[in-house]
C-alpha cells in the first residue's frame, strides 16, 4: 500500500522515508530560523539597534547584521558572493562581538559548525560589560 508505482511496473517502497526525512528536515531549519531570529532581535534590543523587527526577514536579517556590527550597508553584496561570504560572515560576527564588549575571536568560532548555534546564543542572552561613565568615576561614595 505504501509503494510509489512507476510506469514500468516497478515500485518505490522508499517514499515514505523520504517523506520523514524531508519533514525532519523542514522542522530543524525552521527552529533554526527561528532561534537565530530571537538571537538577532535580542542583540539588536540589547544594543538599541533601530528597526529590530529585521531579525524576522530574510535577507533584511544580513542588514541588521550589519547595522549592529557598525559595517557599511553595503557589505550585503559580499553575503552572495561565494567565499567571500565566509569571510564576511567572520568579520560582522566579529563586530557584533565587539559592539558587546565581547571578545573578537567569537566571530572566528562562527564557521565551526556546532559551536555556531551556541555564539549566538551567548552573545543574545548573556550580560553585557556595562562601561563605567565619566559621572560615576568622579561621584565620591558616600559613607553612612
């Protein structure tokens, strides 16, 4: 009953495990999508990035990418660019490290496969150095 016929008689019993694979597959990159998109929005709120809703849209999502990293607009050429989008890739994660008081070498780890769905992550949801201002080095303390 689960047998694909082809016209000469002979048939496919492996439709059906295509059909699973190609399902598991559409749901890993939709969670995917959707985790980096959360990624992307919180980083852009955390660094009061105009326009954050750009985290949700293909391709607008290189854009705020972009922006957050402080990279020229017009870098988005490089993204289709093959091989070159590698580095690129590296250099506007690297900034966006930056942009967080992070370290640098965090964009150098986005090209390693597993560790580029935990950076994200890290970089989204954990404290950021909040620098000291000028005011709260010259206020004195106060003892009570």
């Amino acid at each position: 009953m689960n047998e694909l016929n082809i016209s000469n008689g002979q048939t496919l019993a492996g439709g059906p495990i295509i059909g699973i694979i190609i399902l598991s597959l559409l749901i890993f990159f939709l969670a995917y999508y959707i985790y980096m998109s959360i990624c992307y929005y919180k980083i852009a709120k955390k660094t009061d990035t105009p326009d954050a809703w750009f985290a949700w849209i293909p391709i607008l999502d290189m854009l705020l990418a972009l922006q957050i990293a402080k990279k020229p607009t017009w870098w988005i050429i490089w993204f289709f660019v093959p091989l070159a989008n590698i580095i690129t890739y590296i250099l506007v994660w690297m900034g966006i490290s930056k942009t967080l008081e992070k370290q640098e070498w965090l964009g150098v780890l986005m090209i390693i496969s597993p560790i580029n769905l935990i950076i994200p992550g890290y970089l989204a949801f954990s404290e950021t150095a909040k620098p000291l201002t000028i005011q709260a080095i010259q206020t004195p303390p106060r003892i009570v």
